[in-house]
C-alpha cells in the first residue's frame, strides 16, 4: 500500500476512499487521471482494473448505448406535438358545402394549407371574403385536430333554387360587360358571342389547373343588334316616335336606333334598325 501511494503522491494524483482487502488495494480518483493510474501500474507485478467508472461516464456511456432509441422517442414526441397543431385538411361544413371549391380557394389565398401549421392564415380576411359570397350569411373558421372547419352557411331559400348550370349566352352579339362573382369567365369584354355561348363556367381552376366543379355565380351584359317592320296609315311624328319605341319591348337600355319609311299599300312601313344591351345572369336572385 505505500510504495502504491507513493507512486501516486510522486504523480500528484489525488487519493480516496482508499481500501485494503487482502491483496487488493482500491482508491478513488479522479476521471482524468485514471489512464495515468494505468501507466504507473502498468509493470506486469500489478493487475489494475477500474471496478466503477464515475457518475458521468456511466451515464455518458448509457445515453450512447441507446442513442438511436432516444432520437426516436425524441422524434415520436416532436411528431406528436405537431400533429396536433399541423392542419392535414381543409373541410367547408354547414349548408354551404357546395359553395366548397371557391371556399377551399379562398382559404389559400389567405394562407391556408394542409400539412401545414397554418401560422399565415389571415382567418378574418378568409370569414370576410366568404361572406361576400352569395346568399352566404354565417362564416366561421376553427381548428378541430387536424382539420381547418369553415362552417358556411346560407340562406336556405336560395340554396334550394342555386341552379348548378354555366352562364350562357341566349343572344348573338358582343359582349359589353361580364362579372363572374363564381366560377370562370370563358369570354372577355369585345369577344363576340353567339346564341348558346358560355359566358361563365361552373368551375374553377386550381394552382395546378385542375378544373373543379363550383356554382357559377354571375352576369353579363350582350351588345346586340335587332330590327323591326312597323305599319302606319301614314308618316308623322307621332308614328315615328312610336315606331321608334319599339325597341324598348327588347330590352330597356338601347344604345342607338335608326329608321327608314317606304310606302306600302293603304300606307306606310318603318323599318327600325337598333342595338340594345341584353341581359343574362345565372344564380343572382
């Protein structure tokens, strides 16, 4: 045990719970000294061996024997703590579920997306925007797990007589102006349409350019041109202002009209010539 102990106190290495069972001698000391313990006892005379290595080895060694089982705990609590907060869809609820397409668009635009944590969502913006829809008089967004509800709601009257048909034209003429609230515009202002033409259709497209099945919600206004053949006894001013007015049984915004007077037998004939504004407008009442 001395000559032991001198060899240490000669390293300056600091000694305790110092032992002597037989012939074992056991000592403590510090971890960074323990391969210079080695060194000094390495003639073969001596068998040296660390019975208990410290605190801090034991556990630095226990963390590294299961290191892939604590980054997978670790993972598994992340992932469930995201789960939780992620929103992995998006579902329009309430009786304005067909209104989904444009809802569902309108929701991203404002900064809604699945598999996200939805931390741009401008939910005020959204609920405003959807109210501006239609006959829509409730909207509401919330999370529930991981879905994003936006419950929309609308006038039960009209979600009865919504009519899931595109806007067509039912005249031949330019078109003078088109609002399409929902759905997609086919024509612009100037195309020339015929009789039967889509004017919105109930659609919409994607980010991808997926077409998706929406309520055409809309109207336009169709420059068109007419003519009509009226009989008089004779011409005067009375009759020329009535033949003049026959234009209004077509529509009551005439944009400009001519005529001409050719006798006829037992009097005359006006020949009234006019373009007019025709109206057509689908799921607007």
């Amino acid at each position: 045990m001395e000559t032991a102990l001198k060899k240490l106190a000669k390293a300056d290495i600091a000694v305790y719970r110092l032992k002597k069972r037989g012939s074992r001698l056991s000592f403590g000391v510090s971890e960074e000294y323990a391969k210079k313990v080695f060194a000094i006892f390495a003639h073969p005379c001596y068998n040296t061996v660390i019975v208990q290595k410290s605190r801090k080895t034991r556990f630095a060694t226990f963390v590294s024997k299961r290191f892939g089982l604590f980054v997978g705990s670790a993972l598994f609590v992340v992932a469930a703590a995201l789960s939780g907060r992620t929103v992995l869809r998006i579902k329009v609820i309430g009786n304005g579920g067909y209104l989904s397409p444009q809802v569902i668009s309108i929701a991203r635009e404002c900064g809604a997306r699945e598999w996200s944590l939805c931390t741009k969502l401008d939910a005020p913006l959204l609920q405003a925007r959807v109210m501006a829809l239609p006959y829509v008089n409730f909207c509401s967004v919330q999370r529930a797990g991981a879905y994003l509800l936006i419950d929309v709601r609308t006038e039960e009257e009209h979600t009865s007589r919504a009519d899931g048909l595109p806007l067509k034209a039912d005249v031949s003429g330019e078109v003078y102006r088109l609002v399409a609230i929902c759905g997609t515009a086919e024509r612009a202002v100037g195309d020339a349409v015929s009789d039967g033409d889509v004017l919105i259709g109930a659609y919409e497209l994607t980010e991808s350019g997926e077409k998706m099945p929406c309520l055409a919600v809309g109207f336009a206004e169709i420059k068109a041109s007419a003519s009509v053949s009226l009989f008089y006894s004779e011409e005067n001013e009375e009759n020329t202002a009535n033949a003049l007015k026959a234009a209004t049984l077509y529509s009551e915004k005439v944009l400009s009209r001519e005529y001409s007077v050719s006798p006829c037998d037992g009097g005359v004939k006006y020949e009234v010539s006019f373009t007019y504004l025709k109206t057509v407008a689908v799921n607007m009442e």
